[in-house]
C-alpha cells in the first residue's frame, strides 16, 4: 500500500498559490515515487494580506493539480508582532483537532515530516505522531533561538531564550528523526553541547542533511516561456549583475550601491546592477542613487517568482549577499543560491558559510565578510575574466544545480523515511 506522508508547514500556503517551493516539489515528486502526501498550513499567506477562505469552517481541503492541501483556518496578521505570535499558536493549538478530523474521513497517516520555520510545528508534529502510533521527522528550516541571538535580537542570558533552547533540544531529542537543511546540524548539536551522554542526549544517528534546491524541469520551463521585456536585462552591451532577493535593513543591499558607486568614481563603466526585489529599504536606497546620479544601479521591483529563471539567465553575474553572523559555520540553505547555480551564471558571494557550495562546485567567487572594494575586485574579475574561464565557473554552476535537483532530494527524503 501507498504510504501517507503528512507534511506540516505553517508557511505551506506560499507554494500552493506558487505551485512551486520546497515541499510542493517534495509532494510532487513523492507521488511520483508511490506516496499520498498532503500539505497542512495556515489558511493566512505569509508576506501577503491575502488568505484562503476557509469560510466558517475549521480548515479547508483544497488540490494543487495532484496535491492535496488542508488550510487550517488562522487569524490575520500585518507584520512580526503580537498577531503573528497569535497566528502561530493558533495554528500549533487548531493542528490537533484538525489532524483528527481529517483521519477519521481519510485514514490516518504513516508518516509525519513537521517542518519550522517556528518550532511549534514541530511540537505538534512530535505530540500527533504519537496519538497515531507512527515516526515523526522533524525538519529544522531555521535555528530557533540561535537565529534570534545570531542577530542580536535577543541575549542568550534572556529568560525567553533559555526556554526557547529548552525548547529546541527537546525537539531534537523527542523527534524520530532529524533533517537540517544546512549541512552542520550535527555540529550545532555538538556546540550546544547535547550529545553528551545524559537523560536529555540527542542521538546524532537520527540526524540527516537534505539542504534546499530547484526543481530544474520547472526552472527550464519558466525559463523558455516566461520572458521579461527588459532594456536593462536585455543590453548586450553592458555587464548584468543581478541581485534577488528582499531590500531591508538586515539584508545590507546598501553595499551593492556602494559598489555601483566606487565604480562610478573610478569611471568604470559598461557593468550595470540590476536589483529585483522590494522591500522597507528600496525607496531608500532609490533616493540615494538619484541623490548621487548613480545610473549604474537599477532597481526592478518585486516579480512574480516564475519570472527568476529568465532573469538569471540573462545575467551575466549573480550576487550573493548576506549579514556576517555567528551561525554561518554551520551552512546555508539560500532558496535563491539553487536559482542562481541553475542558470548556468557564476556568482559572486560577500559571505563564506561553513561547508560554503559556491566554493565546492567552483561556481564562482566568495569573500569571507567581503567589503565593498573585494566585491567590487571580483566583479571586474568576472568582467574581464576569459571567455573559457569564463564558461567553466558556468559548467560548475550546472553542476551543482543538478545535484540539488528536487527529483534527486526527493530520493534523499525517502532514503530517510525508509531507513
């Protein structure tokens, strides 16, 4: 008989109207493999006011082409305050009920993947598994409270985050099994010091590594069929380095303008900055080009996620860029770093992370904490790099995008089910 995957993510409802994402690809290509999987989430749609109605229902059952989705039906919330808080509880409280619910009218489940972001579904995961008798895998997306600290939000010393650590060791130690996404979970475990042999040990042969990735026939496709009718993107006449991604405070694309600005005192020209995105910095950041004349920077605005693959491709160099951080020893998991190896385009990082990709595959360049004048170095060495070079930092990028396919990862997912 075909097994039944229930698949909890709080944040699910994105790939359902995406129809695209970490586990809409997980539960496409799982039915291919022989598995019935179905996606429980939030009925509200992260970033977004809008929602799914559920109307005075509990949850609502909804497919995706073959995909089953149950909404659970959870309050609004504008940003990350106290109605976000109550979003989550609402969801980790409203799972249990639901879950039973759906059992009795469609046969319990085999297996449980409770996926974060917030630990609470995770929680929930580990206390629903064990009503039903089955294994729960519990997927760690996010490093919960570590992420909080890492940034300087919050003080390890705080009484909030101490339980929140409490919190998360006895996820690790109560779930059946273990995924990171980033490659140095069983290193964190290690730090954190809960492998040691105790009553609360968290057993690192439970623990597994599956990171994020595309799914390239999707990619291809959108690539083909889905076009932008850009002058800037389309110039061949100018050197293309594209950024992707959020414009916030946090994610520092100020340094990118300061780059487009060096290169504008140094009348190096013919490289033009192509910014897609949106966020509370853009217009900031906007005043400040127009402010300065910086024509070398142009900023796109936020696009329909099926419109990325085009626009990578037309790149000529892509660009990671993120905060330097205490927790960036233990991996990545940048949905967007699998856009960009599946272009086939080098890419150019400020940012060397533990196990760092970019550097395995050879599929561009990495500055550990890079300042401007190193980013700006490494692009002109892409500029005026030889076309062979040139074409071999492409090749890896292929490469690596090949390795982190969906249809492979999927495999990697059912290797641990079935261990």
């Amino acid at each position: 008989m075909k097994k039944n995957i229930w698949i909890l993510n709080h944040y699910a409802t994105n790939t359902f109207k995406d129809q695209a994402g970490r586990h809409y690809w997980f539960a496409e290509n799982l039915i291919k493999e022989g598995y019935n999987p179905t996606i429980f989430c939030a009925s509200t749609i992260h970033n977004s006011d809008e929602s799914i109605d559920t109307g005075n229902h509990q949850y609502l059952s909804e497919n995706s082409g073959s995909i089953p989705f149950v909404f659970v039906n959870t309050p609004k919330y504008g940003d990350n305050g106290k109605k976000r808080i109550i979003n989550m509880l609402v969801f980790y409280k409203k799972l249990f009920s639901v879950t039973r619910d759906y059992a009795e009218k469609y046969g319990k489940p085999d297996i449980i993947l409770a996926s974060s972001v917030h630990p609470l579904t995770m929680v929930a995961g580990i206390k629903i598994a064990k009503k039903f008798g089955i294994t729960c895998i519990c997927e760690v997306r996010d490093l919960w409270p570590e992420s909080i600290v890492a940034y300087g939000v919050g003080s390890k010393k705080n009484p909030l985050i101490k339980t929140l650590y409490h919190g998360e060791r006895w996820i690790y130690r109560n779930a059946d099994k273990l995924i990171f996404t980033i490659e140095g979970g069983k290193d964190y475990i290690i730090d954190r010091g809960w492998s040691n042999v105790d009553k609360n040990t968290v057993d690192l042969n439970k623990v597994y590594h599956i990171n994020n990735g595309v799914d390239l026939e999707t990619f291809n496709n959108n690539k083909k069929t889905i076009s932008v009718n850009d002058k800037d993107l389309e110039n061949p006449d100018t050197f293309k380095v594209v950024y992707t991604g959020s414009i916030r405070k946090v994610n520092n694309v100020r340094k990118i303008v300061k780059v487009a600005e060096l290169f504008k005192e140094k009348e190096i020209k013919n490289i033009k900055f192509l910014i897609y995105g949106d966020g509370t910095d853009k217009p900031i950041l906007e005043k400040y080009c127009s402010d300065n004349n910086l024509e070398n920077v142009v900023f796109k605005g936020k696009v329909d996620k099926n419109k990325i693959p085009y626009i990578l491709s037309n790149s000529d160099l892509n660009i990671i860029h993120f905060q330097d951080n205490d927790i960036k020893k233990y991996g990545a998991s940048l949905n967007k770093l699998f856009e960009y190896f599946a272009s086939g385009k080098p890419t150019i990082s400020d940012c060397e992370f533990g196990y760092d990709l970019i550097k395995k595959y050879k599929a561009g360049l990495v500055f550990n904490n890079g300042d401007v004048e190193q980013l700006g170095a490494g692009i002109l060495e892409f500029y005026e790099m030889p076309v062979d070079t040139y074409n071999l930092y492409s090749d890896n990028a292929f490469k690596a995008a090949k390795d982190y396919d969906f249809k492979k990862l999927t495999l990697d997912l059912i290797n641990v089910i079935e261990n």
